[in-house]
C-alpha cells in the first residue's frame, strides 16, 4: 500500500492510517494518550490532504505518522513547541517540496533522500528526539548541495561566489591600503587612486588569477612603487630612477585598469592625473617617504589577504553587466535584482538573514512575478541566489533582499510551516467535535 504513488496511492494509504489509529486508541490506557493519538493523526490527515506536495512524497510522509506518533507519546516538546527536530524536520522537507516537480532527475533525487530519511527514522524506532535531530542535520547539507548542483544553478552559483570573493577583496584591500598609508604623507589624488581604483584591481586580480600569481604580485608591488615615485624626490639618484622606472609603471597602471574592462578615455583620464601629481611631487622639497615604510607596505600588500579584515560590506553596485566585465565571465543567466523595494526595519534585515534554503517565494521583479526557490546564500551571507523553474537566477544583496521583504515583492509561499497548519486544521476538527478525542 505504501508503494503506491498515485493519488489514489495516498487516499489508500490515509485510510490504514485512520483505522491504526482507531486500534491504537482502543489500546491506549489514558486520556491523554489517546488525545495524543488522535491530534497527531489529525496532523497526518492535513499533510496527506496537501495538494502541493506530489503524492509520492505524500506517501513518504505518511510513513512517518507512527514513528512521530511515537516520539509524541514520550516526549510533550513536540505538541508543545515547533522547535522540536521532528516537527523541524518535517516542515523543511515539506517546504522544499511544495509546487515541486518529481519527475526529473533532480527529482529523484529529492525524493531518494527523503525516502532515505524515512526508512532511517524506521530503522531506529527507540532512539527518539535523537534520531530527527541526526537525519534533519544531514538533510540540511544535503539541500544545500541539492539545490545548486542543477547545471545552470550550478554555474550561477559559482559567479555569484566569485563576485562576492571579489567585491568582499576589494573592501578589505581598501580598508587595509587606508591603514598602511595612515601616517604616509602620501597625496589625496594618489590615495583616490589606489582606494577607489586600484583596490578593485587588486580584488580582480586575486580572483581570476589567485592572490600569489606573479601577475597579481606584480600588480601589488605597482601600488608600492605608486607609492614611493609619488614622494619627493630629494637626491639625485632617486629622481633618476623615477625617470627610468616611470614608463614601465604607466604600463603596469594601464593593464591593470584593462583589467577592470575601463574604457580607454577613463584610463587616460586615471594616468593623466597620476602623471601630473608624479611630475609635481618630483619638483617638491617636502619630506620623502622612507625607504624602510615603503618596504612595509610592499610586504603587507604582497600577503595582504593575511591582514584583510571583513569590515565595511555593504550593498554594491552590481548588474550582469559589470559582473561580465569585473570578472571575465558569462553572467546572461543571472538577473541582478539591484533596485526596488523599501528601507528595511532591522527585524527585517534579521528575518532576511534567517531565510531558509529550498523555501518557495513568490517575486515581483520588474512588473514581471516569478516563483522562485531560495537556492543559495554565499559564505558571508551577502549575496542570495533565488532559482526559477525556468532556468533563470535572480541574484539579490543581503540589503536588497531585506528591502523587497519589506515591501512585500518577495513573499513567502508559505506563511505557516507545514506541522503549523497542520496542527491548526487538528484542533479545528477537534473543537467542533470533541467527542473524537476520546472515541
């Protein structure tokens, strides 16, 4: 009977479950047992009644109302608070599974797990609470593998990693290039440069090439010579070599902004003001940067991922555009969803963090609404990727995302966990005929 997948697999499958129930409270020795019994079937009768969830997943769950009925018996916490992990449990699968089209590989997949999870649970009738607690952990690392593994997710995720690798590097390197040049007497065009330009240089290199590849060395080792050329020029000898060594540093400068996909006019406008504050500081008598500082700095940029600090992330300027250029890659199958939405209240920048994985919502992007699944969330928890059936990925900022909460353009599919409403629809039942609880 539990083999059978068909709706008429499920109507089947709710009826032994309502007769085992009726054996069950014969046998039952108090009151409470048997009120017990009756609200956790009750629960089990609404979740096999959800549409939304495809029967043979339906079946799966149904297998669970002994062994839960079971755990409810010695254990009050699981009637008594939605916290207790075979309610959690329940209510994850059952989220990631509501509108959810099992026929595909992917699944399959979800289903085998969820299949796993049961007979588990089946395996290890006396363990109790533990048990729910052990297979609700590993279902959660299996969802947050499942859910990016289908191929254009999957390589959505692995962009949207890496422009959270580089807009985080290009913060810190920032933050960390302010520090070392605190107490240098170093010119504000100079120091514009290297924290709005050549940070992001940095970051870009650092992701595309590795942080130690000779090419992102020598782009760090360009910001010290930056540096030092920009300081004055007392003696001779050093006047001489910034002749020598300034071609070859203009150089250095233009590759690294092409890096960066900047236009051509915006690089010569970058050089133009480098040249001239370099030419200026050549000529003047103020105090000259020592050698031993310039040194330092060369040491800290050249490990600076050692020093970096995670201050100061914020929402950026993000679109497909500037992802394809910043990083060299294909970004056609992300939206980046960078406008919209309302101030957030700080309980909704909580509740933005708290979302979780594999959970059904519905977006209004654009005039245009969309359900969407939440099918990622980067290490930081900065970035958010949200997956459509139809292939597309909506890629949303932590700030962003709070916002379209706010204003209600991103709602939650569901607006009460599974074991919520379906504890709910129990104690309807039971309020308008009692009798049932002790029949």
């Amino acid at each position: 009977m539990y083999e059978d997948y068909s709706p008429a697999g499920v109507a089947r499958v709710a009826v032994d479950l309502r007769e085992k129930t009726t054996e069950l409270k014969k046998k039952a020795e108090t009151k409470g047992e048997k009120a017990t019994i009756e609200i956790v079937a009750l629960m089990f009768q609404a979740i096999l009644a959800e549409d939304r969830i495809p029967p043979g997943i339906r079946v799966w769950f149904a297998r669970l109302q002994m062994p839960v009925l079971r755990v409810a018996l010695e254990d009050p916490d699981f009637l008594g608070t939605t916290t207790h992990p075979a309610r959690l449990l329940i209510d994850r699968m059952g989220s990631c599974v509501m509108g959810f089209d099992s026929t595909g590989v992917q699944g399959n997949a979800m289903e085998l797990e969820i299949k796993r999870i049961v007979q588990v649970i089946e395996q290890y009738p006396e363990t109790g609470k533990k048990v729910y607690q052990v297979v609700y952990e590993e279902f959660q690392k299996f969802l947050s593998k499942f859910l990016t593994e289908k191929g254009a997710t999957q390589k959505v995720v692995s962009v949207a990693q890496q422009v959270e690798q580089k807009e985080t590097l290009a913060i810190q390197y920032t933050i960390e290039m302010r520090n070392m040049l605190k107490d240098m007497p170093v010119r504000d065009e100079i120091r514009e440069f290297l924290f709005k330009v050549w940070a992001e240089v940095l970051a870009v290199a650092a992701v595309r090439k590795g942080p130690q590849h000779k090419d992102t060395l020598t782009l760090k080792k360009s910001a010290t010579d930056l540096v030092w050329a920009a300081s004055a020029k007392p003696n001779r000898a050093d006047r001489a070599r910034v002749i020598q060594d300034l071609p070859n540093l203009l150089l250095r400068l233009r590759s690294g902004m092409t890096l960066l996909a900047m236009a051509p006019s915006e690089q010569d406008a970058h050089i133009k003001t480098v040249s001239d504050t370099l030419a200026d500081a050549f000529l003047s008598k103020t105090q000259a940067i020592p050698q031993a500082k310039i040194d330092a700095m060369a040491q800290r940029l050249g490990n600076l991922e050692d020093f970096v600090s995670e201050d100061g992330m914020g929402d950026l300027p993000l679109d497909a555009e500037s992802i394809e250029m910043m990083l060299g890659i294909d970004a056609s199958a992300i939206e980046v969803v960078g406008n919209g939405g309302s101030k957030p209240t700080a309980a909704m920048m909580a509740w933005a963090q708290e979302l979780q994985l594999g959970s059904w919502f519905t977006l209004d992007h654009n005039n245009q609404i969309t359900q969407v699944q939440f099918a990622w969330r980067s290490e930081r928890k900065h970035l958010n990727l949200f997956a459509a059936t139809s292939g597309k990925s909506f890629l949303i900022q932590g700030g962003r995302l709070a916002a379209y909460l706010q204003a209600g353009l991103l709602l939650p599919q569901e607006e009460e966990t599974l074991t919520v409403r379906a504890t709910r629809d129990a104690l309807s039942k039971i309020e308008a005929n009692p009798e049932r609880l002790l029949a």
